[in-house]
C-alpha cells in the first residue's frame, strides 16, 4: 500500500496547483499516514470496527489518485423533490454545483482557498489520509443574523467510473452570531468498492443553530467514514440526526465540544440494517463549561447478519457544574444472526450534574404482537407496526417540519 | 472528644505492623526463586513445571495499559516473591504452636483464630504473607467432607482435586497479573464441597500483608461439587507503610450441576495516606465458571482499601440455565483509584445475570466502572440486568462509567441504566433538621445508597462492611 500511496500522492501534486506550504503540509499527513495505517481494533475507538480488514475484506487494493479536471454530468434525477433547497454536488469527489439561490447572496461566503486552522489533524490516521488526498475544501460562512430561508442539501453522489478509489472530502462551515442552516446530507451511491472519507467542520458562534441531517439510505457496497467536528459558543444548538441504513459500512463520528454556557447538543441515530451490513455510530460529546446539554437517542432495528455499534461517550470537566447528560441506545434484534454492540461512556470529573445512560436490546416482545394479532392484524402487520412505532420516536425529535416529513416518506414510516 | 474520635478513625485502623521474624526467599523474579518456592512448599513435580511454563509466558506478555488508573513502573526485580514467619518451614499442628504474637495479630484484627472463641462460627483461614497460618473448625467440616485448608496442603493431600481444576478458569495465559501469579503463588485457599453438602458455616480467609518489599501472590480455589452450596468470605488488610506494595491474586470458582456459589469481599488492604504515598496496588484476577446446568455464582465486593484497585470478578456461564450475579460498592477518597467492575459472559441457554455497581468517589479520587456483557450466538432466551450508580463528593474526583455490551443473538435481552449524582442540599438539609451533624447525614445518606449491595452480605460482615462504609469516607464533607 506504502507504494500505491506515494506513486498516486506524487500523481496529484503534479497535477494540482498547490502552494509550497501545502505541499510540506500534506506530505507530513502522508507520511504520519504511511507509519500508522488504517485503523484498526487495537485501537480502543476502533475495537467493535476494524476498518483496516474491512477494507481488505471488500475492496483489497485501494488507489488514492483521482482526476479532478474534467468535469461530470450532474444528474438531476437525484435531487429531492418537494422541497425547495440550496444545493451542494459532489461528483466523485468533485464539487459541481454550488447553488443558494433562494438566498440572498452577500449573506453567504463561500471560499475555497483559505488559511485552514487545522483543528482537526490528530484525530486518527483517517484525518491524515484526509489531508494529504483531499483536492480542494470549501468553507461556508454564513454571516451574522442571517438564516437560511431554504435547506442546503449536499448531495455526495459516486458513478460506476470508480472503482477501488479512495476519496476524500472536507468542508467547513462558520455560522456567525445569531445565524442558522438546516443542512442535509444525501448519499447517492451507483459506485462499487470505494472507501469515501470525510471530515466535516463546524464553528457555531453565539446564538446560533445547527441542523444537519445525514441520509445514507440507497443500498451500495461502498465503505464510508464520516467525521463531524462542532464547536459550539454561548448558547448555540446542535441537531444531528443520521439514518444508518445503505451502505456497506459506514462510521459516523461526531465530536462536540460544548465550550460556550447554555449550548446545547442533540444527537439522534436510526440503524436500519440488513445483509451482512455493518453500522456504528461513535459520538464524544464534551461538556467543558457549566449548564451545558446533550441528548442522544439512538435505535437500531437488525435484520440478517447485519451488525450495528453504538459508543457514546458524555465527558464533563470539573468546571462543567449544572451539565445535563442523557444518552439511551436501544436496540430490536430480529434475526439469529444479528448483532448489536454498544458501549456508552461516561467520565465525569463536576459533582453537580445529571448525567445517565442507559441501553437496551432484545427481540420484538412477543406480547405486543400477540395483542396486536388478537385484534386483527397478521404478524407481518403486526410486526411492521411495532418497528413503525419504535423508529417514529427517534423521527419525531426532528425539529425542521418539512425535513421530518421528507425523512419518513424515505424510511416509510406512518404516523 | 468528638473530634478525637473521628481523628483516630480517620488513620487506617489496620496500620500497624508486627515484629516478627521472617524468613525470605532472594529478592527478585527468575527460575531460581520459582524453584525455591515449589521446593520450600515440597511441590510435586508437575506443579513446578506448571509454574515455570507460566513464567517462560511471561517474558513475552506485557502489562496492560488500557486501564484508567495508571501507577509507576513496578520493578519486579525488587520484591521478595516469599515471606514466611520464621519457624514455619513445617506448619503447626495446632493453634498451641502457632507464635503468640502472630495470634495477637489476628486478635487485633478481630479475627478468631482460636477454636474455644467461637463467636461466630465462621471457619477462618487466615494467611499471613506467603502463607496460610491456622485454619479453623476443621472437624467440623471434615465431617461434612468439606474441605477447607490452604493450597499447599491441598496440593499435598488432595492433588488430583488440585490438578484437575487449578488453572481451568483463568489460564496460564491469561494476562500479565495473572500469569505472574500463576509462576510465584505462594498460599491461599482451597475449598472443595462434595455433592448434596450445603456447608454447615460461611468460609471465611484472612489476608494480611506484612513484610515490607513483598508481593502478596494468593490463589483461591473453590469447586462445589453437583448440587452443593458454600457462601465464602475474604478480608484484607495491610500495615501502613510508605512504599507501594504489590498484591496480584487469583481466586478460581467452579460450580457443578446445580451448585451454587456465593463470594463475598470486604477489601481494606491500606490505601495510602491523605497525600496518596504508600498503600497497596490491588490487581486481582477473579474468575467464575458455571460450569454445568443450572449452577450460580454470585460475587459481592465491598472495596474500600487499596491505592489502586483493578479487579474485574467474573463469571462464564457456560451451563444451560445459570445465573451470575454481581453486586459491588467500590468507595475511593483522597488519592485513591478505583477501576473494577465484572464480566459476564453468556454461553449457555437461559443464562441470566445481575449487576448492581454502586460507585462512591470523594476527595482527588478517581471511580471508574468497566463491565462487559457478551451474549454468545447460542446463549438464547439470555438476560442481562445492569445498573450502575455513582455518586460523586466535590469536583476533585472523577466517576467513570465504561461498560461493554454485546448481544449476538435475537433471543435475549440485555438492559442498562447508569446514573451520576451527587448528594442534594435538600437530602443534608433533611437530615440535619433532624439532629444529624454532616459526617452522620453523609454516611446515613451513602448507606441508604448501598444499601442494595449491602443485604446481599453476610450478616456478621454487612455490620463491618456498614462501618468501613462510614470510616471510609470520613473528613470527605465540609
């Protein structure tokens, strides 16, 4: 791999205009890259997930090199219909549309050649894979008070052009005081066997709101690994939600670093899995200042041999006194097979907070289907009816109305 | 005179030490010492082999570092792998022969060694340094054949029983502590309950350490045979003295078909004084095996001593329909650290476990809670209760919770719940209306807060256990 490694590293500074400083950057996140590798389960964050055999598993030698210069067709069979939004589109990697136009233009900065102030190059070996392949990265900075009148959907779509690639992506966002953006990401996958990478950044400055909703729904064999970063001032709120369900593997991680008073983190996560697919979650939320918030509420409904992980991980500080933390997995295994591992953490330094977690997991109860049976319904409605209303718990904490209702139409949930 | 009163019962009650001569096997960690051991012990052959083939592991094996408390390199050069009180190369027949001042000790620690004081009618075995010095109420026992002495009578007396089972839950190769153990134990107890014996009386072993240097290396062994029951206790305690002091035992349990067996430890090895210099590093490795159908282990853990303490007791339940179950109070205050929690590991159908974590952590402390909870592809119709709760005194100290869950199997249930609080002003207020002063609110408080764990002792040590629960965590408000 160490070979493959410099031949395509050397491929790509040939072919791109990168300033020397860039260069010297990247090549120290190769070469930290090179000396650890992939990760793998000797790694405490990596133990339920060897991404490294997964890897080798299902798509064996990777190339890391990817030709930026000519563009793609964008397909506008993809985009979402119904709802009117900003749009964002990646095309293998390459950025090919960058639309806002249902905002008001000096509102919004985009900058794709900036100073980076790398917070993010010790995370894992994946961020120095990131930096050294990543083409261009973006930054959007959205300006004070302004919110965005429509949602911004990135669309992050792979063609059967590639194959065994390895792509790597990175975006920023500044949300200025008082300013506000429902973001959605869509996975559209028609690629086989590529290793997508991405690191997202997020500053949200006082007072202002974050929600991103990550859709990975359409079925594809792909290996992903996403990695959100938000760092959060006086009382600025987060949303996540992700919908685990396509891809072959996928790891969301989202790191969040509560350091303003009164900020807020909600985290919440369906899996819905089949095959041998294999899902996890892995959140680290920081409380690093007192009345901070964080809520996460993961499910997971397992069909097959599919396998879903979910660590969560609250951290309180001994300055973060009046911190409320809460975090609940819960999980409905409905084959022999399947799996589901979890390990919620918590490390908790501050005397006076309210933190709890708690887990569950187990088959349908058999109870409920037999009352849902006696009144009528066969066991397949039965059944369908019971996961209907354990997933709906976790839509419903959705706070952008027509996204909510966009996100049910794609899993099929009733109401 | 209050205050006296509580300055005299915050020092280790346990700190001293007693002047007797010892009699040391050569400093140091190699094949000699080894030799020396099995050979001073009249070891048959196969247990020096064992132990020598568990030392070649242990050039290879690295000691763990994923642990939360991390603690200064041990030199293993530097310990005396085996102590014994001078004029004990052959163990006294009977309590007469036994040294008057070793008696003393164990009076001072309120343990009854001697036969016509029987309180309480546990049967004590009581091991000092490297080795075991009385046991108690042996015809009693006998005539249950039950029985009840130190490993190294047991591998000279009964070493089929011996070789059958020693090693068969916690391997050679298990891990750095407890192959060290494997090649240097020195004593511990033996139990061994034929079928259809309910033991008449609890079991109890008394740990002391008390040469300076040394390293405590005990190993338990309890089997109860088909449809036996014994309930065993353990207590420790150690001298104060400023150097830390390495205790690695390993303590092997084997219930047969319907068998049951309950393990109980009231931990106070010395924990170091206010500035976190000195005490006891506490690295156990507990095993429990459901061996066969419908057997039951259950642990029980009052941790209160120790600098640090690391100690995951476990159970693999293996037959079909056995239960495991785990009740723990783990109390760290000054500079004390705590990482202990249980494994419990579903192989067999029907299995069921319990666990109740009760973590306290005062001062500059540190508490954490690891567990992990494997439900095997077989182990269908499982379940698995988990409950942890700490309590956190101050914003010095730290409360962890790390728990591990797998479930492999659609059948079977797996829950969890973990909370971390603190004392409410409204629950001291309350209690101070009533006459209470903060120390006794405080330990009125924690007890109501243990209490869960602590009905699960043994009478007699639930008493003990209440006021170590007190003592421990005194000047830790206000």
């Amino acid at each position: 791999m160490e070979k493959q490694l410099k031949i395509d590293f050397e491929k790509i500074i040939k072919n791109s205009k990168f300033s020397k400083k860039d260069i010297e950057h990247k090549e120290n996140n190769l070469n930290k890259f090179i000396e650890s590798g992939f990760p793998n389960r000797k790694l405490e964050n990596w133990k339920f997930s060897d991404i490294s055999q997964i890897i080798k598993k299902n798509i064996g030698d990777l190339s890391f090199y990817n030709d930026y210069s000519s563009s793609n067709k964008v397909d506008s069979s993809v985009f979402v219909d119904g709802l009117d939004h900003n749009k964002i589109v990646f095309i293998n990697g390459r950025i090919e549309k960058i639309d806002f136009k249902y905002e008001e233009k000096d509102n919004i900065e985009i900058l794709d050649d900036f100073e980076l102030k790398d917070n993010l190059s010790n995370v894992n070996s994946l961020t120095n894979l990131n930096n050294a392949f990543k083409n261009k990265h973006c930054k959007i900075i959205i300006n004070e008070n302004y919110s965005l009148k429509k949602p911004l959907i990135i669309y992050h779509t792979t063609n059967n052009q590639i194959k065994s690639k390895n792509i790597n992506l990175r975006l920023d966002f500044l949300l200025k005081k008082n300013s506000s953006i429902s973001l959605i990401d869509i996975f559209n996958d028609t690629s086989k066997k590529n290793f997508i990478n991405i690191f997202c950044n997020f500053e949200l400055h006082q007072d202002s709101i974050l929600k991103n909703y990550k859709i990975d729904k359409l079925e594809n064999n792909n290996i992903k690994y996403c990695y959100n970063n938000i760092e959060q001032d006086t009382n600025s709120i987060s949303e996540t939600f992700i919908l685990s369900s396509g891809s072959k593997f996928i790891k969301n991680e989202i790191n969040c670093n509560l350091n303003g008073k009164y900020s807020s983190a909600f985290i919440n996560g369906i899996f819905s899995l089949k095959d041998q697919n294999h899902h996890e979650i892995r959140s680290n939320i920081n409380h690093l200042i007192d009345n901070t918030k964080s809520y996460q509420l993961i499910k997971s409904v397992l069909e097959n041999e599919s396998k879903s992980v979910y660590q969560g991980k609250i951290f309180v500080n001994s300055k973060a006194q009046k911190t409320d933390g809460y975090q609940l997995s819960k999980a409905i295994l409905l084959s022999d097979t399947s799996e589901f591992n979890a390990k919620p953490e918590l490390e908790i330094y501050a005397d006076d907070v309210k933190c709890s977690h708690g887990s569950a997991s187990g088959s349908l109860n058999e109870d409920s289907i037999f009352y849902l049976m006696s009144r009528g319904l066969n066991y397949k409605e039965a059944k369908e009816l019971l996961i209907n209303g354990f997933l709906l718990d976790v839509v419903e904490k959705i706070t952008h109305n027509e996204i909510k209702n966009l996100i049910k139409n794609m899993i099929g949930l009733k109401e | 005179m209050r205050e006296k009163q509580i300055e005299k019962l915050k020092d280790y009650k346990y700190g001293f030490s007693t002047d007797i001569e010892n009699f040391k096997a050569p400093k140091g960690l190699n094949e000699d010492v080894i030799k020396f051991i099995s050979n001073i012990k009249k070891e048959p052959k196969w247990l020096l082999e064992w132990r020598l083939k568990a030392f070649e592991r242990l050039k290879v094996l690295k000691e763990p570092n994923w642990q939360k408390p991390k603690y200064p390199k041990i030199d293993y050069q530097d310990l005396y792998y085996y102590s014994a009180p001078k004029n004990f190369k052959e163990k006294p027949k009977s309590l007469n022969e036994l040294d008057p001042k070793l008696l003393e000790t164990y009076k001072k620690l309120g343990i009854p060694l001697q036969e016509q004081k029987r309180l309480n009618g546990i049967a004590v075995d009581a091991v000092f340094d490297s080795v075991s010095v009385a046991t108690t109420f042996k015809e009693k026992l006998t005539e249950k054949g039950v029985i009840f002495c130190s490993i190294s009578e047991a591998i000279q007396n009964h070493p089929d029983l011996v070789k059958k089972y020693l090693g068969t839950v916690i391997p050679l190769t298990d891990h750095f502590f407890a192959t060290l153990n494997s090649a240097v134990f020195t004593d511990g107890s033996f139990v061994y309950i034929p079928p259809k014996v309910r033991c008449p009386m609890e079991l109890s072993t008394y740990f002391r350490i008390n040469a300076s240097d040394t390293g405590q290396f005990e190993r338990t062994l309890i089997i109860a045979d088909k449809g036996s029951y014994v309930s065993y206790l353990e207590g420790c305690t150690a001298p104060m003295r400023d150097e830390n002091q390495l205790h690695a035992a390993n303590v092997e349990l084997v219930a047969l078909e319907d068998a049951e067996i309950k393990y109980s430890t009231v931990q106070n090895w010395y924990p170091g004084d206010k500035d976190g210099k000195g005490g006891i590093y506490n690295f156990v490795t507990k095993r429990g095996l459901c061996k066969e159908n419908n057997s039951k282990i259950s642990w029980t853990q009052v941790e209160t001593g120790s600098a640090i303490t690391w100690k995951y007791p476990s159970c693999i339940l293996k037959g079909d329909n056995s239960v495991g179950e785990f009740y723990s109070i783990a109390i760290t205050n000054n500079h004390q650290k705590a990482d202990t929690g249980t494994k419990m590991i579903h192989l067999g159908k029907n299995t069921k476990s319990k666990i109740i974590s009760k973590g306290i952590s005062a001062g500059f402390s540190d508490m954490t809670y690891r567990g992990l909870v494997d439900v095997f592809p077989k182990a269908i119709n499982s379940r698995n209760y988990t409950q942890c709760d700490s309590l956190l005194m101050g914003n010095k100290c730290g409360a962890h919770t790390v728990p591990y869950i797998k479930n492999k199997n659609s059948k079977s249930n797996i829950a969890h719940e973990a909370t971390t609080s603190k004392i409410s002003e409204e629950q001291m207020h309350y209690c101070q209306q009533r006459g209470l002063n903060s120390e006794e609110a405080v330990g009125l408080i924690v007890n109501g807060f243990c209490k869960e764990v602590l009905q699960q002792l043994p009478m007699e040590f639930a008493v003990e256990a209440q006021k170590l629960v007190g003592i421990s965590l005194e000047g830790s408000v206000g």
